[in-house]
C-alpha cells in the first residue's frame, strides 16, 4: 500500500493582470470620483424619495438622524453611515441600492460603507493638523 497524500490548502494567490493603459485608474482618484458623485446626488436623491423638497430639519425630524448630520449631508459635507442610510431608505419606503442606481454608481453595498471609502479626504484631515 502507499502513503498517503496529505492535501494542501492554497490561502493565498496571486496574479497579474495587463490591461491596455486607459482603464488603468489610482484607487484613491476612483474612490474620490465616485464618493464626489454620492456626495453631489444625495440631497436630490432624498427628496425624490420624500417627494417633496425636504429641509434638512425636516429629514431630522423624520428619520431621528441629528439636524447637524441631515445638514452635512444636505451640504454634500459627508455621507450617511450605513445606519443612517438605512434609516432614510426605510422612512421613505427606498432602499440603499435604489441611491446606488439613482445616482449611477456601480458599486457593492459592502465597499460604499467600508471604513476606507468612507474616510475623508487626507488633504481634509492634512489641513485640520496645519490650521493648530
């Protein structure tokens, strides 16, 4: 009889991809490109949702989300968490995916709310350290 093999696990791998060099793009100016559009539709967005012109008072006072955060998001500032995402979609009878298609973003939920693309713009942080 013969020894038997011990099966081996592969966790990782690696590959490399040539792609002609106009679809070649940096992840930070993809990222900055597509959190600038949420940013700039957001506001359009909830009040097609609301349907009707909605203060930024009002979406506090309807979602339980604080006026500060519904005033930031109104200004294009920053971008809901998911929960409060969450919060707007169900108050409007919306999802958060109908924001992805109203706005043209083709991206998965899991990547819009990962920590990296909802992180600020460094030169917004960079900035805050130099005005002390």
């Amino acid at each position: 009889m013969g020894d038997a093999i011990k099966p081996k696990i592969i966790t990782t791998i690696s590959f490399k991809i040539d792609t002609p060099e106009p679809l070649r793009v940096s992840i930070d100016e993809w990222r900055s490109k597509v959190r600038t559009k949420a940013l700039t539709l957001l506001k359009e967005w909830i009040q097609s949702i609301a349907g009707y012109e909605i203060s930024a008072k009002e979406l506090a006072e309807e979602t339980g989300i604080a006026e500060r955060q519904a005033y930031d998001y109104f200004k294009g500032y920053s971008l809901p968490s998911e929960m409060n995402f969450n919060k707007i979609a169900r108050r409007y009878n919306s999802k958060v995916e109908d924001f992805f298609n109203f706005a043209d973003i083709q991206i998965s939920r899991e990547t819009f709310f990962d920590k990296f693309f909802q992180w600020k713009e460094l030169r917004h942080s960079h900035n805050k350290f130099e005005q002390h």
